[in-house]
C-alpha cells in the first residue's frame, strides 16, 4: 500500500521536506498500531465522535490481509460478512488518533453510566473505587437503580458500609431478559453474598429482580452488563417467612402457632399480608376469642393472608388480583399513591425472606361472618411531588375541533383492541396509538384494562402518537424510567366507568374524578367539542368494556391543591383570600371550577393604601377578575367573550405571533393550573370598582381558658393537643372566623382513641394531614338548633368538602343532631360575647370521597352489587344531589344466591332495578341515627326494619358489617345477607 505523493514536484524547502517526513512517520506508525491489535474483529468509536448522531466514524479492524481500515456512517449497513472487508471498501472520513498497540480504546465502565444517565450509582462506584475490581470480577451483571430512584432512598456514609451497599447490585454472570426464570435467587457480590430475587410477572411483560423492576436500554461493556432499575436494592433477610414474622409480628407469629400451617409455608415461596401489632391490638375482643378458641376458623382467617408466590409491591397495580390459599379472592387498588387490598391500606412494603415477601397491612383479612361495625379509614396520604416533564403549547391550539364519534364496529371490540386498532379521521388520516400501548404495557395496566377487575368498564383518555412525541424524547424518557410517576401519569387518564357525554348543548365544566386525581371536563361550542384538562378531544371510540377519548396533549396527573393554594405566587391577593373565609369557602366548594385573572402586586401597587385597606373595595374588585368554568389558555380562542362573576365582560385578543390579551392587557407567563380551575397572570388591572366602606374592624377572644374549660368538661382534650401540634391552636382568633362566626367541632378522647391505630399515627405523624384533619372539624359558620335543618350543609375549611346535618327527631325528646355521621353531645358557645361555638361530637369526621355510584365501584367487597347496579342503569341516577341511603349487600352475599337467578339479574335490567330499589331508601339515615323498630320505606315501595343491638345494627335480618361510609349524596352500609322480603 502506498501513499499518494502530493507534493511531488514541488520544490519544498528544508522545513518542508521535514514536515513531509514527519508526516509519512506517524501515518505508518498509526497503520501499524491498528495491524498490532487486530486479534478479532472488533468496533471502535473514536473518542471525538462520542455524542455525535450524525457521521460518527467506526473503525473496524480485521485479522486478513486486506483493508483493515474502514470508517462509516451509522446509518450505512456492512454488506457481505461483518468481519471480513474487501479492498473495494472506502475511508469515507478517518479522525488521526494514535493508539497504544497494548490498549483497546473502549468507553470506562464510568462513561458508560453518565451517558445513560445513571450519574448517582456511576459516583458511588468511583467513590468506592471498585471500577477495577468490577472489570476484573466478569462476567458479571450490574443492576443499576435511575437517579430518581436514589432520590427517594438513604445511602449509607461508612466507607465500608457504601462499598457493600453497591456489591448489592452485582451478581455473577449475565443475566439476560431471556433467562430470567420466576423466583430464582442468585447471590450478590457482597462479602455476605446475600441473594437477589428474580421474578417473572404478566407472562414476561414484567421483570423485577427484589422487587424492582427491569427497566429498558440494558447495555454490555466488556464482561460487565448493566441493566437499569427502577428501585434501590437492599438485602434480603437471611431469615424465613415465619422466622421474620416471629421477630417482626409477634402477635401474626402466635396465631400461626396454634394451627399446624407452619409445614406448609416452610416450603415454596409465598407473599403474606401480615397485620400490625396495632392491627391486632385494635381487634373487637370478642372477634379475638372466637379465633382463638375455633382452629378450624383461624386457620381459613390465617390462609386468606397468604398468597402464593411472591408478588413485590412493584406488580400490586390497580385491578391486579390475587386468590389467597384460603380460596378467597384479593383485589388490588391504588389510591393517591395508597396500595389497598381489599380495601386495606399497606403501610409497609416489600419485607424480603429467603422464601417470599411481607407486606404489613393496618387491619385483618376477616371474613364476612368477623366483620365489625368499624367504620373504614378513607383518608389517603398526600401525593408524591414527582418531576413531571410539562409538554410544549401547540400552535393554533385555541382553535376548537368538533368531536368525531367513530361509528362501532360491527363487532364489538374491548378497550385493549380498540387501543391496538388505527383510528380513521373523516380527513382521511389515521390516527395510531403505539406509544400509548407500550407504555400502559409497561406499567401493567394494560392487563387491569384486559381482565377489567372492576367490572364497571373504564373511560380512557388516550393521546396520541404524535402526542407523546410533543413531550420530547427526554421527557418520554423520563416516564420509563420512573414508574410510580408513569402510573400515576396514567391512572389520571383512566376514569372508572363510562362518562355520561350526552350532548346537551350546553356549554359547562365539570371536575370528574379519574384514578389519579380530579380532572375538568369542558364542553364547548354548544357541546360539539370538549376538553380534558386542556387537551382536545378529537374523537370519541365505544368499546364493550368502556370508552375510549382521544386526546391532542398528554394529561399529567393534576394537582391536589386548589386555585385558593394556587394564589401563593400573589402575596398581596393571597393576604386578602386568607383573610376572607367566604372568599375561600366559594372558591372551594365542591363542583366550583374558577378561572382568575390574577392581578400580580405590581399592578395592585396602583392602588392607594385607603383602597387596599377597605376589604369591600378588595372583594369587588376579586371578583371582576374571577370567570367561571376553566378557560386553559388553549380553550381561549380570539373573539371570545367571558363574563365574571361580577358581571363584567372580558375580550381575548391574540396577537399573529399567539400572544394572548385580555381586555387589550398582556397575559404574562405560563397559566398555573390547579385541581379547580386556571389562573392567569395579569400585569395591570381590568376593573376598577367604585369605593365602598371600610368594613368595621372585629373584636375576638384573647384567652383560650374558656375553649379549655369546654374541653376538660366533655373529656375532650386531645384534640385541642392536635391543633397546637399542628401549629392551629390560634386558627379560632383570625378576624375573619370572629367576624363571620364559626364551629369547633370537638370529638371527645374516647373517640380519638377508638381511631384505627395506624390511621390514627399517620394522621399525627403527617403534620399536612394533621392539618386537614382539623380544618375538616372548623366550619366558617355558626351551628345552632334554630340554624340548622336535616340533611343540610355546612362548609368546612377543607377546600371542597363540606359536612352534612341531620337531625333525626321522629319519636325522639330531644332530637338527635349528627354532622358527618357522628352524633352532637353538647352545643356551647365559647363566651358570651364570642361568635365561636363549640359542638362536641363523639367520634371524629371523615369527610366523603365520592359520590355514592362511585364508592359503591371502589369498595373491593361489592363486586357483584356494582355489576347489577350498572345493568340497572341507576349509576346515572345516584349522581343527583339525592341524598340516598344504600343497603348493599357484600360479594359473600351473593353466594347463597341461585346461579341462574343472579345470571337473570345481570342480564335483564327491569330485574335489577327492582332489585337495587329494595335496598335504596331516599333520605340519609347513619347508624347514630337508626333506632331499634324503625322501619324504613324502600323505592320499590316495602319496608326495612332496623333492630338495634348493643352489638350490632340488623337490617331485615342482614347485619350490617361495613357503616356509615360518607359519600357526596349520601351514606352507604355494607350488609351480610340478600334482604328476602
């Protein structure tokens, strides 16, 4: 091979030749550090192209006598053998880097790790300096947690400590997505060698390894495959399933041991929901001695809390079931991050042994014939703040789009195939939704969606492709590698249910509740079109088991907070709404969705102090900038007209760049969403109200002897203790409750007490739950006899949840008086002069969920009632304002029932009808205030009657089990039996 002379015939000086010489010298020494390394062949990415996605140089070095250097460009494929190159092969462009003949130039370990941007476990290998031993330990398997997973854990600071920390995560050999077998151990590389669990879920659609799951972009450098988790990994217990429920719940441990289960769980591997030792200390007495004295009964009780196999909490996905060893079913749900099975909450995940897993639970797994009257917990913790990437506006994207109904399919698809199959637009464009499959795939709620545990059917809102392609390579990026944020993402699209779309030709906003948060629905141009949280709706699909809405934006999960939290940003208007409980009571209600053109201080500044300090002025002048329903930026189309609620008119302009004007008058930055409405930011004002006088300044108690009097009185001390935990004791002295007046809702000792006892340390331990605990327990108003009247409502100063009153007098002297189910003792007011009055109630409130349909659908135990209820058509019926009381019976009920009776109601819906108005009753009737030989009229026209016992309430011979579950629009009680007559 030689080298063309360029220079020939040119005469060069000395220099010139010199350069010329030195020249040829290092091209020789280059071609023979390539033929000296040409062992096997290889690729080799030049350092300077690292980065580049367009004509990256690789060179390939072979063991012949041919060519052995050849770059190309990522994107051209190797015709004929990969090894082999002929010399008709070219140098297309070659970057002159010497090469040390001994070293092959690959990426480090290190570099490998910070380029799929796993920095966290790259810093703690270097700190550790354990990159040598790793390379030389090979082949081995790393599996390295995302940064956001380390973000959520506490890494050890010893030396010693860290290095085992990060062995962890390495086992020997390769362990390919292939290979992977269900509940295979391997041991890891610390000096313990502690195992790492293997397991295989939804016939290989997920992989975890110790609970974590297998994350995608696993790649190989030299002996060493890393393979990207979405957890920490620690150690697994060198104990046993029953040897840790020995050491870690001793009370589990001593029921085991009076049956002779121990045998069959020393063998297999097995998941056990164990209760806490405050589960257990919680237990009704005499539930206790029953169990105690039956082995036969213990024994199903203990089987039904265990399940086999081992299930992580990583695969514990809403609708995700489970068939324990006792033969009883176990249905998963997801509440606001809350893991529940059959409806009990799991406070502690993931427990490994050597044979299984340990999930705690806060109460038992009882059959129906063990349940107690014990009201259920419904408070949730609050929300993850997870990053959530926000996705870039689309142009035009004010321009409303008529919804397209596909017409169905001749047969009738399910939500799963409707979601594989391409949508037809009436332009001729097809609409796909691969995106949308992979990732409902990867979170496995594409199988809830197949076995549809709910059997309620679901509402989806399914962007597109080009959707999810709005959001950027990172932020789809970031959704695979964080799973909790990617499940919550999709739960905020999944709505239980089918939406009631109807098209009434009315223009209206309404917050539904999906899976993961509240979300409005907005129906615009006379009902044609509709938004979802801001998104368009472009067509509506029907599917036999739900709805499909295809959406132009991607719906992240809404925040928990309201448009009154949202208003932080505006110090000065913030002042004003705190300091006006009925403001804040309006903005909150529930069904009130608000769009505020939020004047910022800049342009309050124009205001004189005597304007700013005259709250009237302020009130009106709130108010001309409050519209409502929920205008998104995108809903705000030119031309459009908006009135406030003040009456006043608002004009949107946009400018031909798209910049948006209200009233001639710039909006200014992005839009702050919230869980109720919108707000825009405003540089100037768009109304100036007329004068008005200054309200008269409120004079309020400086002393809480009197408040602690009442307290010591009623034995209720305890939660005058809670409010100064919480930082509240004074919320009672703020201007605006002594002005207004307001109700302390005060529940004696006795009833805090009589609290789950893990609901019960959350509430205190969370000092924001603590707070809405008690803000729950204020109203803005004052409760009296003469004020109040059955099944009215008083507002609370927890946004959107207002507390219900009944006053149950028939046969009674006096009346009983409830707020939220629970019964008032004592009405008194703080002092003579004081406009705050106390009401002591004999249990604490719990404010309702949803409404009643709703509820039914999200109680695990009534699966079969939510199926005849659906049939029925009544869901669409129970969504008024009512209220109604329900009586319906639980799963086991339905047992005693005859096959082919139950497959009559479930198919003929006059049957259910008549069968669901048997246990509906209108009015709102909670257990304090049922008596003994009451009856009560039904909507198909027969009669319950109550008995009271000291024990239990029985309700035409059924027991109620489950009472007093709050709802929007009622009350509902879970019963044992089917009602006969």
């Amino acid at each position: 091979m030689s080298f063309p002379d360029d220079m020939k015939g040119f005469r060069a000086s000395r220099i010139c030749v010199r350069k010329r010489k030195m020249m040829r010298r290092c091209k020789m020494l280059l071609l023979w550090a390539l033929f000296m390394v040409a062992v096997e062949a290889q690729e080799i990415r030049i350092p300077a192209y690292i980065g580049r996605t367009q004509n990256r140089p690789v060179i390939r070095v072979v063991p012949s006598g041919s060519v052995v250097i050849r770059v190309r460009k990522p994107d051209q494929p190797i015709s004929g053998n990969a090894g082999v190159l002929n010399r008709t092969s070219t140098i297309t462009r070659i970057q002159p880097v010497l090469y040390d003949p001994r070293v092959i130039p690959r990426a480090s370990l290190l570099q490998v790790l910070h380029r799929m941007r796993l920095r966290r476990i790259a810093a703690l290998i270097e700190d550790t300096q354990l990159q040598p031993y790793l390379r030389q330990a090979g082949p081995i398997t790393l599996f390295a947690p995302t940064d956001e997973a380390f973000a959520l854990s506490n890494i050890p600071n010893d030396p010693k400590r860290l290095r085992e920390f990060v062995l962890q995560h390495v086992v020997q050999g390769r362990v390919m997505p292939t290979d992977v077998r269900n509940d295979v151990t391997l041991p890891s590389l610390r000096t313990s060698a502690t195992p790492l669990r293997l397991n295989v879920y939804e016939d290989g659609q997920m992989l975890s390894v110790s609970g974590s799951q297998f994350l995608d972009d696993a790649r190989d450098i030299e002996n060493i495959r890393i393979q990207p988790i979405d957890r920490v990994l620690y150690p697994i217990s060198n104990q046993n399933l029953m040897s840790e429920v020995r050491m870690t719940f001793p009370r589990m441990y001593e029921m085991f041991m009076k049956t002779s289960l121990t045998p069959q769980l020393a063998s297999g591997t097995f998941t056990l929901f164990s209760p806490t030792e405050e589960a257990f200390a919680a237990l009704n007495p005499e539930v206790r001695e029953k169990l105690m004295q039956n082995s036969t009964l213990l024994t199903k009780v203990l089987l039904n809390h265990v399940v086999p196999g081992t299930h992580y909490s990583a695969v514990l996905a809403h609708g995700y079931a489970l068939r324990s060893l006792g033969g009883e079913p176990i249905h998963v749900t997801n509440r606001r991050g809350l893991i529940l099975v059959n409806g009990i909450p799991i406070v502690r995940t993931d427990i490994s042994v050597t044979n299984g897993v340990i999930h705690a639970i806060n109460r038992l797994l009882l059959p129906p014939e063990l349940y107690t009257r014990r009201r259920p917990a419904t408070m949730a913790p609050p929300p993850r703040t997870d990053p959530i990437p926000a996705p870039p506006p689309l142009v035009k994207e004010y321009i409303s789009i008529p919804v397209y109904v596909e017409p169905p399919p001749p047969v009738p698809r399910t939500l799963t195939k409707t979601l594989a199959t391409p949508l037809q637009l009436p332009d001729g464009s097809q609409v796909t939704f691969s995106t949308a499959n992979s990732l409902l795939r990867r979170s496995l709620l594409l199988s809830t969606l197949r076995n549809n545990g709910s059997d309620t059917g679901y509402t989806m809102l399914v962007p597109t492709d080009a959707a999810y392609a709005a959001i950027g390579p990172k932020g789809l990026d970031q959704l695979r590698r964080n799973s909790k944020l990617l499940r919550r993402m999709l739960l905020c699209q999944m709505v239980e249910g089918r939406l009631n779309l109807s098209d009434t030709g009315e223009e209206k906003d309404r917050p539904i509740r999906s899976l993961g948060g509240t979300i409005i629905v907005s129906s615009l141009n006379g009902g044609k079109s509709l938004t979802v949280g801001g998104a368009r709706v472009l067509s509506i699909r029907q599917a036999a088991d739900g709805l499909v809405l295809v959406t132009d934006r991607v719906s992240f999960p809404p925040p928990s907070r309201t448009v009154v939290d949202a208003l932080g940003t505006f110090p000065k208007l913030t002042d004003f709404v705190k300091n006006r409980i009925q403001v804040q009571d309006s903005l909150t209600t529930d069904g009130s969705v608000y769009t505020i053109f939020a004047p910022t201080d800049k342009a309050l500044s124009v205001l004189s102090p005597s304007q700013l300090n005259d709250r009237n002025f302020i009130s009106e002048l709130f108010w001309s900038h409050v519209v409502p329903g929920a205008y998104y930026r995108s809903r705000l189309s030119p031309g459009l007209r908006l009135t406030t609620v003040r009456g006043n008119t608002i004009f949107i302009h946009r400018s031909p760049s798209g910049e948006l004007f209200v009233n001639e008058k710039p909006v200014i930055g992005e839009e702050i969403v919230a869980g109720n409405g919108v707000i825009h930011r405003i540089d100037t004002l768009l109304f100036l109200p007329r004068a008005a006088v200054t309200e008269p300044p409120a004079t309020y108690f400086q002393d809480d002897n009197d408040l602690r009097r009442i307290a010591n009185e009623f034995n209720a001390t305890l939660f005058l203790e809670w409010m100064k935990k919480a930082g509240l004791e004074n919320i009672l002295k703020t201007k605006a409750l002594q002005k207004s007046g307001c109700t302390l809702f005060l529940p004696t000792n006795h009833g805090l007490n009589n609290m789950s006892p893990t609901l019960r340390s959350i509430t205190v331990g969370d000092p924001e739950r603590l707070r809405k605990f008690i803000r729950f327990h204020i109203s803005p108003q004052v409760l009296s006899w003469n004020s109040v009247y059955d099944n009215s409502f008083m507002p609370s100063l927890l946004p959107r949840k207002r507390i219900r009153c009944n006053i149950y007098a028939k046969g009674r002297t006096p009346g009983s008086l409830t707020v939220s189910g629970c019964r008032v003792t004592a009405i008194r007011p703080l002092s003579p002069e004081s406009n705050v009055t106390v009401a002591v109630i004999n249990e604490p409130m719990a404010p309702p969920v949803a409404d009643l349909p709703l509820t039914i659908a999200k109680t695990p135990m009534l699966k079969n009632f939510t199926k005849i209820l659906k049939v029925s058509g009544m869901d669409n019926v129970l969504t008024d304002e009512g209220p109604y009381t329900l009586f319906a019976p639980n799963a086991c009920a339905f047992g005693d029932m005859d096959s082919e009776e139950y497959q009559r109601l479930i198919t003929n819906r006059k049957l259910a009808i008549e069968f669901v108005k048997r246990y509906l009753v209108k009015g709102c009737y909670y257990t304090n205030g049922l008596q003994d030989g009451q009856t009560l009229l039904t909507e198909a026209n027969t009669y319950l009657i109550v008995q009271v016992t000291p024990d239990c309430i029985i309700v035409s011979e059924s027991k109620v089990l489950y009472g007093d579950m709050s709802t929007t629009n009622g009350v509902l009680h879970v019963i044992a039996s089917l009602i006969t007559s």
